[in-house]
C-alpha cells in the first residue's frame, strides 16, 4: 500500500473512519482491503418517527453536513417485494457525467461493469443509463420520475441507482438543499416502492473541492442511513489511491476518470451491498 497523504491537512499517519458501505482504505492499485463497514452502513432503522420535512430546516454547511438532532428516521409506506424464481428487475441508472461514464475509452463507465457482473440466473435484468453530464440533483429531481417510469413499465421489479452530487458542489448548491433533492428522490421513490441503492461522490484532483465534496458525502450518507438505503462510500477509498489518482491526472480534463479509474468504482459498488440489494446469493 502506497503512503497515505491527506488532503484536509491531516497528518498522514492519522487513521480515517469510513463512513458509507466500503472498505475503509484501498491498497494500490485496483486491490481494496475489506474492512467492515463505517458507521453509516445502511440497516434498519431504530424506531423512526413519522416523515417530516426537517431536512429543508438544516442549515448546510460544507463544515457541518450532518443533520439536525431532531430530524427524524424515515419509513417508507410501501415496501419493495421481491417475486420467486426468475425475477422480471428494470434497473434505471441516474446522475451526471460519471453515471454516464464520460472519458472512459471502452465507453463503459463503471455503470456498464456493474451490469456485466450482475447477470444471474434468477434476474432477467433491463439496464438502462441515464446519466446526464451537468446535472445536479436538482436536476435529477426535476427528470427522474419522467424518465425513469417509462423504463419500469411492464417490469414485476423496479430498482433505482443513484449517483449525483459533485455538480451540487461545483455550482455552490447549498447543503441543506442538495441534501433535500437527495432526500425528496429517496423518500418518493421508496414511498413507490422502488428499491433504492445510491454511490457516493468521488475525488478530484482539487484538494479545496475534495474537502467540499468529502463533506456532502458524509451529508449523503447520513440521508441514507437514516432511510435504511445503502450507501456506497467511494471518496476515501479513492482519495489517497494511487491508480486513480494517476489516471484523473492523465486524462484530458483532469476530471473523470478512464478505463480504470471506472473500474475501481465498479469494484466498489459489487463488493459493498450491491447483491445483497438485489437478494442475490
């Protein structure tokens, strides 16, 4: 494993919760370690309280994502159910420009690698992605349930993946509101019964930025857990790694990733949740 630098300022011997499903640290390359999950691992809520919309009332800041002491967990009124033997799944991807795999040369993203491994057996599986470069969440919440519907129909099963937040950032979205877009698509969809998996933000090249966006991940787990959804931690893993470092630098605009930079995200997305979401052994 390659020396650890930190980009908040931390020394680097200074060890890091993980927060979200994930590994905690990756080794170089594209071999991750397999430590538990952090403290926002999704599970079953404790006693929640009825919705409210207190999530509107969190005053965000990048130094402050968590939400206030008062919000409340959160349960769906519809529950997802999963059919016996071959199971009819219409998976929609959403998000921006890394759902949608931009900069990748296979022109697969990590989106594409995750479908390839899910074939199974029990899952006749429609995929669809519809990442858009440039949107927000807001974005998101604005096309989400056109887009998405559409896709489902005629499915027995319906499973949404979310990816979105960096453009929150890079525009000066609040945190209080991006939390909300987040929170309103979650709370929508599972009051559908829709099953919902979401994978964190991602690092950049830009220590300033990473701290921003390092914070609306933790902000983005803690929405989730309180909603029992599984959160996929991709920055830590990612921060101090060496090979996705290297290929953000190596690419033209130092921005998205190439092959394996996609790569790594897919293997952190299928081995942190991903078949249990989908009841797969």
């Amino acid at each position: 494993m390659t020396d650890r630098t930190d980009t908040g300022g931390i020394p680097a011997d200074t060890p890091r919760e993980s927060y979200g499903v994930g590994p905690a640290y990756p080794s170089s390359h594209t071999q991750f370690t397999s430590d538990a999950p952090g403290r926002y691992a999704a599970a079953p809520a404790p006693e929640p309280a009825a919705p409210s919309a207190s999530d509107a009332s969190h005053t965000g800041t990048s130094a402050a994502p968590a939400a206030p002491a008062d919000e409340p967990y959160y349960t769906p009124s519809a529950e997802q159910t999963v059919a016996d033997g071959v199971r009819d799944v219409g998976m929609v991807f959403m998000g921006s420009s890394m759902a949608a795999g931009y900069g990748d040369p296979k022109g697969l993203g990590w989106v594409g690698r995750v479908v390839a491994r899910t074939q199974h057996p029990d899952l006749d599986l429609t995929a669809y992605n519809l990442g858009v470069r440039g949107d927000t969440s807001g974005d998101v919440v604005a096309r989400w349930g056109a887009e998405c519907h559409p896709r489902w129909k005629g499915r027995a099963e319906r499973r949404l993946v979310l990816s979105v937040g960096t453009n929150d950032v890079v525009t000066g979205m609040t945190m209080a509101r991006s939390r909300l877009n987040l929170a309103n698509i979650l709370d929508e969809a599972t009051n559908a019964g829709i099953g919902v998996f979401v994978v964190g933000l991602t690092p950049t090249l830009d220590d300033d930025l990473n701290r921003r966006i390092e914070a609306l991940a933790e902000a983005q787990a803690d929405v989730c857990s309180r909603r029992g959804i599984t959160y996929v931690d991709c920055f830590r893993p990612l921060v101090t790694h060496d090979q996705w470092m290297a290929d953000l630098a190596a690419s033209p605009d130092r921005a998205h990733p190439g092959q394996a930079g996609y790569g790594l995200i897919a293997w952190l997305v299928l081995h942190n949740g991903w078949n249990d979401w989908l009841s797969l052994s």
